[in-house]
C-alpha cells in the first residue's frame, strides 16, 4: 500500500521489529525510526506518509513532544501512540494533545491492524474533507466577487457550487429534491444569501463553510415528513403544522452522525429559534441561538418575501428590507440585520437573478 505508508517511531528495537513486521505482512509499506528527533528529521525528506506510530516513553524528544510537532508541521497525518504505561489518563492525555488513538503494550496483531486501518481512514475522511473545504474556499470567495463581477463570473461560481458538494452533500440534495420539487433552488439561493451575510460580517472563512452547509441542509428533515402533508395545498391542520414542525429535529439527527456535517447540524436543528425565544423545537433566543442559524433566519426570510408563492406575488427587496428591519430584535439578530441592511439592493438583485438564471438553464 504505497500510498498509505507508516512511520513507526521507537527505541526499543524488538518492539520496533514486531510492529513492522505484523504491518507488513498485512501489505503495508513501513519505515522504523529510534527516535523523536529521527523520526521529524524523515519527514522533513519525507513528508509522504500516511499515518505516525509512536512510543510515549522515549529518551530525548518523547512521544508527547513528537506529537506537538506533527500537529504543527502534518496536521493531517494522525498519529497513534504506543505505550505500556497502564494509566488512562496519560493515553486521555495523548489524545487530548491530538494523538488519533492509543494501544496498550501488548498488544495482539488484530488489535494493531484494526486501530492502523480506523486511523487510516480517518486520514482519508480528513483529506475528502479538506478538499471540499477548498472548493468551498474557492466558493466563498467567487460568492464576494459574484455582487461586482458580471454573469459569466456568477455562472462559474454558481458552477462551482454545484461541484463543490461531495458525494454526501449531493445524496441528501437528490433525495431531497424527490421529494419537494422546489427545494433546490430555494436551497441555493438562501445558501448564497447566508453566505453574503455572513462574509460581510468577518466570520472566519471555516465558520462560513459551516454556515454554508447548514443552510444548504435546512430542510433535508422533510424528507421524513409525510407527502400527504409536505405537499398539502391547502393550510395545515393543528396537528399537521406539529407533523411539520419535526423536521428541524429530523434533519439534525440525520445529519449529527456524519463527522464534517457535526457542526451544520447544530444550524439545521436551530433555522426555525426565533432571536426573542418564540421559536422552535427548543425555544432557543438570542445568543442561545448559532450565529449561523441567526444569519440563516434573516437570508431565508429575504428569500420567500421576494420569492412568488401560491397565495401571493413576489415582494420587492425595499418591502423585504422594511419587514425584516421591523422585526429586528424580535424574530432576528439586530446585528444581523444591521449587515444584511448594509448590503445594497442592487447587489441582492444581481445575485438574485444570477442564482435564478442559472436554476433555468438546468432545467432546460
């Protein structure tokens, strides 16, 4: 397995010895090393391996103070520390410094090969992750230029939004939009508004690709709801409006379990708190409230004022402006409305049109 390469990081020669050899017949590819130093020292010449095995109890540079180095210098690779101290708190201590995992000297070859495999695919897991988070990087930033550049600019980043999901994000997209025809370009949309938002408030470019997800995901709990009350035409019974109200819960516990999706959950499960408490599932208010589900309040409110719906036509964006600054302070964040406030209506309108535009050439 070249591409999944060890380097195993011990003075003592016979452990070093049996830890290569049991990952080797099991075809991985390894490197021993007898110490802290040795082992930075290769991955200065080397930095194309996949996953650090290391003792703890190592004279010079030891195992705790190697993996300080590796955090700072490979913050991808993970490392597993090798010890045969027998007290938890010094493995929980290890791991709490960013050691991917632990194993007890001695240990069985079943034991090594399970834990070398989990590590490595958490390895993999953080690289597909640290791609999308690129892309979206590169999203982030079109998104800013998209409000001065003209529609060929927008075209492409709106392109690069479509790409920039990763298989999991375009799983639930799919079978999100079987089951509600309209989600798609409602989920764009608000997603390039929240990001606006976001971006014109200084958030950390990480904080935004979290936001990002959030509001693209908000509704994926109602692929859990019935079809017969999704799709209802007419108002919704008491009973049916509680039905509904479920798919904040049901959208997070889909989305909690799924590691780069944690955070975004947390958004899913707060789009419907109100900033004065009057929301739900929880009744959150104010800051008990994530600052992306805030921002995602105000950009969904802009969209369906300025969207058609059956009952009524689309609102202009002052109109939009006037409701939303009316509830500042009672269903929004006052600060977040202060920044959605400060972005001009010509440039939502471009975005706006650009989004839609580009939802109608897919069609065609």
């Amino acid at each position: 397995m070249v591409d999944e390469r060890i380097l195993v990081v011990d003075d003592d020669e016979s452990i070093r010895d049996i830890i290569s050899s049991m990952l080797a017949h099991s075809g991985f590819e390894c490197r021993t090393v007898t110490s802290g130093e040795e082992a930075i020292a290769a991955l200065q010449v080397d930095r194309n391996y996949a996953l650090l095995l290391s003792d703890l109890a190592m004279q010079g540079m030891d195992g705790f103070a190697l993996l300080e180095s590796i955090r700072r210098l490979h913050p991808q690779m993970p490392v597993v520390m090798v010890t045969a101290i027998h007290d938890i708190s010094v493995a929980l201590a290890a791991i709490r410094s960013g050691a991917y995992d632990y194993l007890l000297k001695p240990f069985e070859r079943d034991q090594l090969l399970a834990t070398v495999r989990r590590a490595l695919e958490n390895r993999r897991l953080k690289l597909e992750n640290l791609a999308y988070q690129n892309k979206l990087e590169v999203l982030v930033s079109a998104r800013t230029a998209l409000l001065q550049k003209a529609n060929s600019d927008l075209e492409r980043a709106m392109t690069d939004l479509e790409r920039s999901y990763d298989i999991t994000l375009e799983a639930l997209g799919d079978a999100l939009d079987l089951k509600d025809k309209e989600t798609e370009g409602h989920s764009k949309r608000v997603t390039a508004f929240t990001m606006a938002i976001a971006r014109a408030m200084d958030l950390p470019s990480e904080q935004v690709r979290v936001i990002a997800r959030g509001a693209f995901l908000h509704d994926v709990g109602k692929m859990a709801i019935p079809d017969a009350i999704l799709r209802k035409p007419g108002r919704l019974t008491p009973d049916e409006q509680m039905e509904m109200r479920k798919h904040a819960l049901l959208g997070y516990q889909m989305l909690r379990k799924i590691p780069f999706l944690h955070e975004a959950a947390q958004i899913v499960y707060s789009h419907q708190e109100r900033y004065d408490g009057s929301g739900y599932p929880r009744g959150l208010k104010a800051d008990q409230i994530p600052i992306g589900a805030r921002i995602f309040a105000v950009a969904d409110t802009f969209d369906a004022i300025t969207s058609d719906r059956p009952y009524r036509a689309a609102q202009s964006i002052p109109a939009a402006r006037r409701e939303i600054q009316k509830h500042s302070g009672h269903q929004f964040d006052p600060q977040v409305v202060d920044t959605f406030l400060s972005i001009s209506d010509d440039l939502w309108q471009q975005l706006r049109d650009e989004i839609d535009a580009q939802s109608t050439t897919k069609k065609r």
